[in-house]
C-alpha cells in the first residue's frame, strides 16, 4: 500500500511560485481523492495537438518546463506518484513499476467533461494482447442492464495524433451510445506502429483481412464481444480521418462482421497503397481509384459518411468516391439530396442512395457538411479535432446503425 505521508514533502503555492492547480492536486491526494488529482494534472499538462491525419506541429514545452524549478520537480514527483497508482474505488494500492512504466498519461482515465451527467456508465481501460503484444482498449459500458438478445457494440477508430480517451471526449459518442444502450469500443494506434499515431490505411498489408491492422483490431473486437453481451446482428464501425479510412477497410474486408459503417473525413478503401499516394488522395482524392462491388455473395455494408466541403486535410471528393463504393455492383441507384441547417446555423446537404429494387433499405447517407473543416461535427471542442458546432455526427451515426441491423444468426 502506499503511504500517503509520503507526499507531505512536495511544495505547495507560495513565494516559490508553484501553480494553484498543482496546489489543488497535491491536497486531493493527501484527501485520498487520487482519481480528481490525476484529472486535474491531466487538464492542465496537455499539449495541443496538430490537425488529425498530419504530421505533429511544433509544440509549446511542457509545463514542467515552464514553471519555477521547485514547482517542476514538484509535479513530477506527484505524477510520477500517481503513474504508479491503481485505484479502485476506496483501494489505493501500488501498480507493479514495469506496468506503471508502460502505462502512459494516454491511458489513464479522461478529465469529466460537460456532458458527463448524460453518460454514467463505465469508462475503463481493458487490457489485451494481440500475437505476443499488449494493444489495451477502452470500452464504454452503459449504466443500463443489457436487452436478452445483447447490445449493440460500435468499433470507433480515432485519428491521427488522438487516442481513445480523447476521441471518446471529442466525439461525445459514449453519452450518445448512453441514450441507445451501445457498447463502444476505442482501441488506441501504437506510436511504434505509426509515429503520429495514425492507422495504416494505404498499406497494402493493413488492407487485406486476415493481417496487420484489420486482423488485430478484429480479435480486439472479438475479445469484446467473448466478455460482453453483445448482439452480433448489431455491430458497427466508425472513425474519424485515416480512422475514418481504416473503419471503410474494416467493413470492406469483414462485411459478415458489420451491420453499417461510419466514416467522418475520411478515406474509401483502396485510395492508396503508398504513403505518397496516400497523401495524394488526401489533397485531391483517389486518382485512378475504382469502385469494387462485395464479395460473392457478400452484401454491401450500409454507408453513413460525414465530410465538410472547407476541409484542408481531407478533400471531401473522398466522400463521392466512398458513395460510389457503397453503391458498386448495383444496376441503378436513386440519390435523394435535401438541404437543412443544424440547430447552431450550419447549412448542410444531405444526400440518401437507395436500390430502386430495395426502396425501404437506404445503401448510403452523404451529409455534405457547408463550411465545415476537418473535424468531428457536433462534438466537445475539449477533444482534438472536435467540432462543437454543427450536425451531431455521433447521433446521426447512430442513428443510422440501428436503423440497420445485420440480418446475420
């Protein structure tokens, strides 16, 4: 156990000149109230990060590097006390320093946000290993007791420079999976895997099923699934940016696995096999790119795609080419586009491609979004690459999940 007496040597607020939120914390932790303490670190010694699906822009150094000497070692001290910290509940106990060392500030639970009365479920890290390698995620479990036949469960792929805990506070989707009763899952990109934390979209192995990415996050979600009651007719993938692309690829490969997918600028499978290319179709879209009917008899994936046509990373063609996958191998398809503006004033289009042969069943939504950049519509701007303003992207997306189930066992 650790003794909290430990910590009465740190420095507080002063003539030293130490911050008054370090203050704050380093009382919660003699209070016992590890948990606040960490948050309140965690809020106030994040850096900001570049634009999702770039490479990181320079940054501001770090507090620590900031503040008076005493202060810095201070904060250090506390944090390298709490990394090491296992909370549970009224238990404080020591994480074995191995584990501590690998369990990165990314890791540890995300600061409460405006919207955290509305999703009181449980937000926890679940540890995993993949092929010999530790790969955690996030679940978000709903306060509500699950149906006889399961929940639904939605896959959510961050994008570059996030990782789950950030996109879960930008997206807001665990508040809105609260509403539906929907387990999400938020696996978090290895920096060892992708320097900027980005999925591996455009290589040629991280597009097939069966290897690298689209494999691991596939037993990742099975994984899930073996824990949780889970409705298998009921599960979705999303992301946003090159998770955007790699949710396109998850569905393109595993179409008896996903009921509907979800893809906020992002990319359609295919774009790229190459970094240049990759970053081609990001500027202009897919030159030479194809659509591809599915599989045999493998069905299409119902499509909801959301893109600002004002976005500097992404150009929004990429979302025609993902309607034009969505609608390969059918004969004839009707596109019903509709105009509207949200409930903050942002104009929008609204675009539904239906089989003439099937009008009851919607093959894709295209939400065109006027004005938009490169971020997730209708989010909490606390989260990278989050949007408060506009279409409630998450809500939408699920929306349009539930309103298509798999017809699978």
């Amino acid at each position: 156990m650790l003794n909290l007496s430990d910590l009465k040597g740190l420095p507080f607020a002063g003539p030293d000149g130490v911050p008054s939120h370090m203050a704050e914390a380093l009382t919660l932790v003699r209070d016992g109230r590890l948990q606040e303490a960490t948050d309140l670190l965690m809020s106030h010694n994040s850096r900001p990060a570049p634009v999702a699906g770039t490479a990181p822009a320079q940054m501001q150094p770090p507090m620590s590097a900031r503040a008076p000497h005493r202060a810095a070692q201070g904060l250090a001290r506390v944090q390298a006390l709490l990394g090491k910290l296992d909370v549970s509940g009224a238990k404080v106990s020591l994480t074995p320093l191995a584990a501590s060392a690998a369990q990165t500030a990314d890791e540890r639970p995300a600061e409460p946000s405006a919207r955290r009365a509305s999703d009181p479920g449980r937000f926890e890290r679940v540890a995993f290993t993949h092929q010999g390698a530790s790969h955690p995620y996030f679940l978000y479990t709903p306060k509500t007791a699950a149906p006889p036949g399961g929940r639904p469960l939605v896959l959510m792929l961050h994008g570059c420079t996030q990782n789950a805990q950030d996109f879960a506070r930008g997206t807001q989707m665990n508040a809105t999976a609260e509403a539906a009763g929907a387990l999400v899952l938020y696996p978090t990109q290895s920096q060892s895997a992708n320097p900027n934390s980005c999925w591996n979209w455009f290589r040629p192995e991280d597009q097939r099923a069966g290897t690298g990415e689209p494999a691991l996050l596939l037993a990742m979600l099975r994984h899930a699934m073996e824990a949780q009651a889970v409705d298998a007719s009921s599960v979705f993938v999303a992301g946003l940016s090159a998770g955007g692309a790699m949710a396109a690829v998850m569905a393109q490969q595993y179409p008896d696995v996903f009921a509907a997918v979800g893809v906020h600028s992002g990319l359609p499978p295919g774009a790229a096999t190459n970094m240049m290319g990759a970053l081609s179709a990001m500027k202009s879209g897919a030159k030479g790119w194809r659509a591809k009917p599915a599989k045999g008899d493998a069905r299409a994936v119902p499509l909801i795609v959301l893109h600002g046509d004002a976005d500097k990373t992404v150009h929004h063609r990429n979302a025609e080419q993902l309607l034009q996958g969505a609608a390969a191998g059918i004969a004839t398809t009707v596109q019903t586009p509709e105009q509207g503006v949200s409930s903050d004033g942002q104009r929008y289009t609204r675009t539904s491609v239906i089989d003439p042969a099937a009008p009851e069943e919607v093959l894709a939504e295209h939400w065109l979004l006027h004005g938009a950049g490169h971020a997730w519509s209708g989010g909490d701007a606390r989260g990278s690459h989050a949007s408060a303003r506009g279409v409630d992207a998450s809500a939408e997306m699920l929306r349009f999940f539930l309103a298509n189930p798999g017809k699978r066992q």
